[in-house]
C-alpha cells in the first residue's frame, strides 16, 4: 500500500487539513492513489477496496462510528467534515454504507453511465463536492 493510499474518504479529508489549493491537483493525487490497477480508469471492484478499510469490525458495513474513527484517527480536527462526507455517502440515511450505498456513490461519479469513472468525471464530482464542504475547513482555520 503507498503511502499515499488513504482510500477514497480519507485523502479528501486529509487534503482539507492541509488546503485544498490548488484543488485539481488534490483531486488528482485522490485518483492516481484510487486506480490501484493503474488502468486509467477507476472501476467498482476499486471503490469496494477503498472502503474495507474503514469497516474495522469487517462485517460488510461502515458505522458512522467506524468511519469518523478513521478519519479523526489520522487527522483529528476533520470530525465536521468526516460527518458531512458520511452523510453523503449513506444515502439511505441508515447510519450504515454498505453495498447500496457505495453503488449510488459510484453512480454520481460515473457521469455517462458507462459503468467506469474516467479521471474526467471524478474530477468533476469530487471537485464540486470539496468546493461545497470548503466551508468545514474555513470554519476551523478561524
């Protein structure tokens, strides 16, 4: 595992510690670090990858617990924005991701329905996503 694989959830909130600017380049490391078949595009089976990682107790799901452990693990100060990423993602509000929840996720990065998420597309939602949460970050630099 590089150094730089913090999975899918976790570099967005590391990036946020660190400032996001300049944003495209942010986005880009969290993609290179993501393709971990290095074929350009990013498919299910790597989202599925990404998120194990936070599933501590390994039973198929992600607690919010689970999750804000994580993140606030490797960067303390992120717990607002490691609950509003989790609320993204856990579009069935259950308090859970499983499954369902990472195929939604996978669905808004895949733009054109074609069932791979092209470096193109993941810059866009992620870049719309981080510009829209910015406001977590700024609130904690005061």
């Amino acid at each position: 595992m590089s150094p730089l694989y913090f999975v899918l959830l976790c570099l967005p909130a590391m990036a946020f510690a660190a400032n996001l600017q300049p944003l495209n380049l942010t986005v880009t490391a969290m993609y290179l670090d993501l393709d971990t078949n290095l074929n350009g595009n990013i498919d299910r089976h790597e989202i599925d990858e990404s998120f194990r990682t936070y599933d501590s107790n390994n039973n198929g799901r992600i607690s919010r617990t689970e999750y804000t452990n994580f993140v606030t693990s490797h960067e303390p100060t992120l717990l607002d924005l490691s609950h509003a990423l989790y609320d993204v993602y856990d579009v069935d509000s259950d308090d859970q991701l499983d499954h369902h929840d990472f195929d939604n996720f996978y669905s808004l990065m895949d733009g054109n329905a074609d069932g791979v998420v092209s470096h193109f597309e993941f810059s866009r939602y992620w870049t719309i996503l981080l510009t829209n949460l910015a406001h977590l970050h700024s609130q904690k630099k005061k």
